[in-house]
C-alpha cells in the first residue's frame, strides 16, 4: 500500500509540474468556420432569421469574471441591428478565446493548465484528479441563455448558447483532456524544458493541420462536420456533461495520436523547439494507408464528437428553451 501511495503521489507530482508549464489551450482552430458547417442543416433555425442585436443587461446575474482586456464586441452591428440565430452561433462559437479568460486569478491550481484561460477551457485528468472548469463553463453559459429566453431576449440567448457550444466543443479535442500520454510524460521529464515544448508542439500542430483541412475544405472533413450524429435521447444530458464526456472519450486517444504526429511530421515535433509543419506540404489530401490517412482517421474521431454534441447542445436548447 504504501509503496503505491509513494508511485501516486510520484505521478501527481511529475504531472503537476508538467502542467505547471503546460501552454495555454486554444483548440480546435476556428470555431467559427466549423460551427457554421455543423449548423447547415439545423432548419429549425430558419424560423430566427430575424434577430435583433441588443445590450448586455446581464451583469445581475452574468458575475464570473471576465479578462482585464475583454472587450464586448458586436460584430453584426450595434443594438438594433438585424442579424440572425446562424450568424450569432457562428460568429460567437470563437468569443470565449478572445481574451475573455485571460488574465485572471481563479484558482490556486490554475496554473497547472497554464493559466486562467487553460483553466476555463479544459478538463485535464490524471487518475481521479481533474484540473480545470470546462464542463462548469459550458453550463455556466447554457444556463445564462435560459435566462435570456425566459427574458424574451432572443439574441443573447444564442450569444451565451454560442459561448457554451465552444466549450462543449473544445473538450472533444483530445489534448484538452490530457495533454499528452503518461508514459511521456514519466519518460521525459529529466529534461522537462524538452518535454513542454514536445507538447506544445504537438497541441498546436494538430490545431494548426486541423484548421488548414477545414480551411480547404477537404471533402473527408467536411463530411465529417456536415454528418456528426447527435444523441438520440437528450434526457439527463446537458452541456456539463458533454463536456466531461468529450473528455472521457479522448483522453485514451491521446496515447495513438501522439506516436502518429511524430511519424506524420517528422521527429521535428520533439526537438524541444518551437516548430510548426510546412503548411503547403501537408495540405494534400492523404493518400489511403499512409500516416497521414490514420492521422486524419483520429482527428476526424474528435472532429466527429464536435459535430455531434455541437448538434446535441442545440437539440437540447431547442427542447430546453422551447425554441
Ligand atoms: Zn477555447
């Protein structure tokens, strides 16, 4: 027994530092685009093509801190502006990364996610330990926009559910949940400068490789975002939970991704140096059977979940908020 505590409190401790200097998640890259791929086919919607713009009259009950450099934009227009349920959920879905995490003190552990904003976004877990409000954050916002709708106040409605469908979304990234396999981590932590840019280069690669497919379009990931199934019974589900989920689903993946980066873009990606793939190479559509193709057959995996419980996130609402 004791000896065990002993090998506990080791991989604690080993993974709290590496935390330590974990970087600070943004995930999946643009969640925008994505978001209005994902909601082409949401006709419900159509019945919100009209929304007017409105003022944020929510600091009552709207009191978790905001980032000292978030600001309130509206990028439809100022209040009065017509806009619609779409456009709001779309140009919103990338809110909570701009700057509205930032900066702020929110936990003493916060910095074993490398900061506030890691904090907010993520649900890493070792064992039964878990650091980060993630799933809290997601349900923070869903909640809100119940509020709005009990208001009347359709846009800020789907402004909040568009800030907690990002968080619903970043948790299906796998590195959101574990920032890399344990293995790793024990096995390069005598040179742990080497082993947080070994991360974040895996972190932002995958991000980056991510973002550029859905950029060009290519016909696997749009598919992908296009047929993500939701849930067929949303009972018991709300956006806490999908969020814990999401994380569940793809800490074990994060020990098949990490090996498949390092044969797709080279041993670069853990040369304890900043690196980022040569975009216009890797924007060819993979051949079948090459690295290339298993690695997009695992990012496609989360890509799939981000469909999914973005689609299940809505039918909720839609049951939920009566909408
Ligand atoms: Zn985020």
């Amino acid at each position: 027994m004791r000896s065990r505590s002993k090998v506990a409190c080791f991989v604690i401790l080993v993974v709290a530092m590496f935390l330590t200097a974990a970087p600070s998640a943004s995930a999946w890259n643009s969640h925008g685009a994505c978001t209005a791929i994902i909601i082409e086919d949401q006709r419900w919607l159509d019945a919100y093509r009209t929304v007017s713009v409105t003022e944020w009259t929510y600091a009552d009950v709207d009191t978790e801190a905001t980032g000292p450099n978030f600001t309130l934009r509206y990028l439809e227009g100022g209040p009065g502006t017509v806009t619609s349920a779409t456009a709001i959920l779309a140009n919103y879905a990338d809110e909570p990364d701009w700057y509205m995490d930032t900066d702020l003190s929110l936990s003493a552990f916060q910095a074993l996610t490398g900061g506030s904003q890691g904090w907010r976004h993520c649900y890493a877990g070792l064992g039964w330990l878990r650091f980060g409000t993630g799933p809290a954050r997601a349900q923070y916002f869903y909640d809100l926009a119940v509020t709005a709708k009990d208001k009347g106040d359709l846009y800020w409605t789907f402004r909040y559910l568009a800030r907690s469908m990002h968080y619903v979304q970043d948790l299906t990234q796998q590195y959101h949940g574990v920032p890399a396999p344990t293995g790793i981590i024990l096995k390069n932590i005598g040179s742990f400068g080497t082993l947080v840019e070994m991360c974040a280069n895996h972190h932002y690669n995958m991000e980056e490789y991510q973002g550029l497919m859905v950029a060009r379009r290519s016909p696997a990931y749009m598919r992908t975002l296009r047929d993500g199934k939701p849930f067929e019974a949303t009972k018991g589900i709300t956006a806490a939970w999908l969020g814990r989920r999401g994380t569940w689903l793809g800490r074990p993946e994060v020990r098949q991704l990490w090996p498949l980066e390092n044969t797709f873009f080279g041993e670069k990606i853990n040369s304890g140096e900043a690196w980022t793939f040569d975009k216009t190479t890797a924007l060819r559509t993979a051949k079948p059977g090459t690295p290339q193709a298993d690695y997009d057959t695992l990012i496609l995996t989360s890509l799939e979940r981000m469909s999914g419980y973005t689609r299940t996130l809505l039918q909720i609402a839609r049951e939920g908020l009566s909408l």
